[in-house]
C-alpha cells in the first residue's frame, strides 16, 4: 500500500503529540505526585457515621491550642451545621461525604474543597475576624443542592 509522503508526516505528527500529551500526564502525576487533594487518607463511604472521628462531627481542640473540625457532607445537609469557633483560632476542616460529591465552601475565607466519597479532604484556616461565615456546598449535588449550607460563628 503506498502511502503520500505528506500523509506519512501527518501520521507521524499526530502519533508524536499523542505520545507527548500521554507523557506530559504521567510526569505529572508520578513525578509531581498530583493526587486528590489531601493525599491518602480513605474512608469507606458507606461506613462514614460509624468511623471515628466522623461518628461524632464537631470540634475538637489540640494540645498546641489550634482546632480540628470534623464534618461529614450528606444530601442536603452539613454535619455539624453549625459551628463556634473560637476568635483568632487556627482551624482545620476535615470533611468526607457519605454519599455524592459535594463542596464545602467557607466564605470569605480561602478554605474551598470539593468533598469526595471514599476520600478526606481538609484545609486550614485562622479566623482573625468576628462574625458569622457562611458554610456552602458548591458543588451541584441533586434537587436540595441549594438548602445545603451551614454557619460558622466566629466570636
Ligand atoms: Cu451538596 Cu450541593
């Protein structure tokens, strides 16, 4: 079969850039170790109200005096959906969902995670200002997506 010698450096050029782009993924996720957000930490999604910490969601203080925030993300609703937090503390947020993918956004504030089955994300934040921070999911999660939110008063 003849092939035109354009035709062969069409097919060279295209097989080339499809080895390139598959290249380009795997250095960035083997060598740059790219992986959902908060690396390795798992829970079996369907185990999520009996697996501590998430049997008991709310906050916690650490010897050093920050705070760890437990919240489990569920249709259509966040676990705690309230919370009081301490002015000028540092907190981290721990959320997982026990069922569909959701966000968990803070407002004015730079904690914004997409919430995963089968995953644990965080995020660290200090409050250094008073007032009441909107909690929202910002990911579309079925027909009561925009019911879900919670607050955080900070104070
Ligand atoms: Cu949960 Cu949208």
């Amino acid at each position: 079969m003849h092939i035109h010698r354009y035709e062969r450096w069409w097919m060279i050029f295209g097989l080339t850039m499809l080895v390139a782009f598959a290249a380009t993924i795997f250095v960035a996720a083997i060598a740059d170790n790219i992986n959902p957000p908060s690396g390795a930490q798992r829970i079996d999604p369907t185990k999520v109200a009996s697996t501590p910490p998430f049997d008991h969601p709310g906050l916690y203080k650490r010897p050093d005096g920050t705070y760890d925030a437990y919240y489990v993300a569920q249709v259509f609703m966040f676990t705690p959906s309230k919370l009081t937090v301490p002015l000028g503390s540092t907190v981290t947020f721990y959320v997982t969902s026990s069922d569909v993918v959701h966000g968990f956004e803070v407002a004015r504030t730079d904690v914004n995670m997409m919430v995963i089955p089968g995953w644990v994300n965080d995020a660290t934040h200090t409050f250094t200002r008073a007032g009441t921070y909107l909690l929202v999911c910002n990911e579309y999660c079925g027909i009561g997506h925009q019911n879900m939110y919670g607050t955080i008063e900070v104070k």
